[in-house]
C-alpha cells in the first residue's frame, strides 16, 4: 500500500508526501506508540490504518478506550481499521451484523 500511495503523491507532485510507520511487538507497545502520535501541522492530512490490532487491546484494561480516544483526537481524515472478530462463515448478513455490533460499538464510538 506504501508503494500504491508514494507512486501516486509522486505523480500528483505532492512533495512532502511521508508515511511513518509505527511497530509494536506488545500490547502495551501498542498502546505507548499510539499515544505518542502526533500531527506535524494542523494542515497535514492524516491517514490511519489498524490491521489485526484492536483485538489484543482488551487483554490490557482500559488499553482499548485510551487508543480509541487517542485515535480520535488525531482527527484522521481517513481511518481503516481490520479486524476478523466477527463470524464471517454465517450466510444471514443480519447476524453478522449483530454478532460483530458489540465489539466495533467502541470503534464506531470513537469515530462519532
């Protein structure tokens, strides 16, 4: 995805295009990178995408709501969260639905 968006900031001449990375081996890791992000300007735009992490938050108590609220403190003009919590082998859309609601009530939450 880094490659997709560098190629495309290149042909739109944006030239201070940057992506920072944050990497956390642990929940608490996890939760300390988070909190230390910061916007460079109040202009910058910015993008967060969480892959596969939010799940192992609630191991950690109060870790979840502390990211979230950090999360939407940083304002993101885009964010793109991946979870697999819910039960995706179910054909009825409706019962996915309920049974992913309760664990992404946090997410949606902090987007409001």
């Amino acid at each position: 995805m880094d490659l997709v968006l560098s190629a495309e900031a290149k042909t739109l001449r944006l030239t201070d295009f940057k992506v920072n990375h944050v990497f956390a081996t642990t929940v608490a890791g996890i939760v300390e990178s988070t909190l230390n992000l910061k916007r460079a300007s109040e202009d910058e735009a910015t993008v967060v995408k969480r892959e596969f992490e939010l799940h192992k938050l609630i191991l950690l108590p109060g870790a979840l709501e502390r990211v979230l609220s950090k999360l939407k403190d940083l304002r993101p003009e885009i964010m793109v969260i991946v979870e697999k919590e819910a039960n995706h082998n179910n054909p009825d859309i409706l019962d996915r639905l309920a049974q992913s609601f309760p664990y992404y009530s946090s997410v949606f939450d902090s987007i409001y």
